[in-house]
C-alpha cells in the first residue's frame, strides 16, 4: 500500500491514475509537486513515504479511467482538504476528498465533478455525494475508490 503523509496545511492531492498499480515511491521523478508545496518522497519506517505540507502532486506519464485507487493517509488533523482527482481532461475531472475537520460528521467524505472548468460542490453535497467517516489525526487511513 502506498502511504501519503500529509501535513498540517493540506489543501488536495489530486492524482491522475491508479497509484497502487504503477506509481511507485521509489521513483520521484514521475511525481511533480505543485510550486512551494515543499512536497518530497521520505523514508519513515523503512518504507518511501509521499510527504505533502499544503498544495498539489500529479502523477507524470499515466492514464486512468476505470479501475481502483487505494492508499494510506495520514494526517494532522487542522481543517484541510485531502483527496484526489481523476479523469482529469478537457475541462473536466472528478474529485474525491476526505475534510479532517468533520470527522465523523456527515460531510467528512466527498465527491465532487468539475464541469467545464468550475467546481460543483454547491450542487453536489448531498445524499449520494457525501459521507461520515472517522478519521483520526496522527494514524495511517485506508483509503480506496473504486471506480
């Protein structure tokens, strides 16, 4: 499993494929950290370890459409964004996000399409495109989308 530390100022980590496929840690050259993320690959535990303070990580030279994308996340647990983007082209995407400051509240998971460029969370936060979960600080989370 592929784990994601993230730090106190996590805004989103969107990736572009199926991480746990053919993405390994162990190669950061296929990893592009957004500017001042201070985004790097550390070792903790024996294991490479995504570390990402604040800002964005795309994955280089990959495509996903259908499949799986699972991790581990890790993180502080201050009021943050942390999630993942996928199908990512032509002015569209789709997002998917855990809101640490709502642990266990009925919005702490969501879903979210961009349309032509702008987000849709107004219109999807609802039933459907929300979930409670609990999601500690300071722990390793699975997390696993199957699309």
């Amino acid at each position: 499993m592929r784990r994601l530390l993230l730090g106190s100022l996590v805004l989103l980590l969107p990736v572009t494929t199926a991480a746990a496929q053919d993405a390994p840690l162990t190669d950061p050259s296929r990893w592009t950290f957004s500017q001042g993320s201070g985004g790097r690959i550390v070792t903790e535990g024996g294991e490479p370890v995504l570390h990402l303070p604040s800002g964005f990580v795309n994955l280089a030279g990959t495509t996903f459409s259908d499949g799986t994308i699972s991790f581990e996340v890790r993180h502080s647990g201050r009021p943050s964004f942390v999630g993942f983007r996928f199908r990512e082209g032509g002015g569209g995407a789709e997002n998917v996000y855990v809101r640490p400051q709502k642990s266990g509240e009925w919005d702490a998971v969501q879903y979210q399409p961009i349309l032509n460029g702008s987000s849709t969370w107004q219109l999807h936060s609802g039933e459907g495109y929300t979930a409670a979960a609990w999601l500690p600080a300071s722990e390793w989370i699975p997390v696993r989308l199957d699309v």
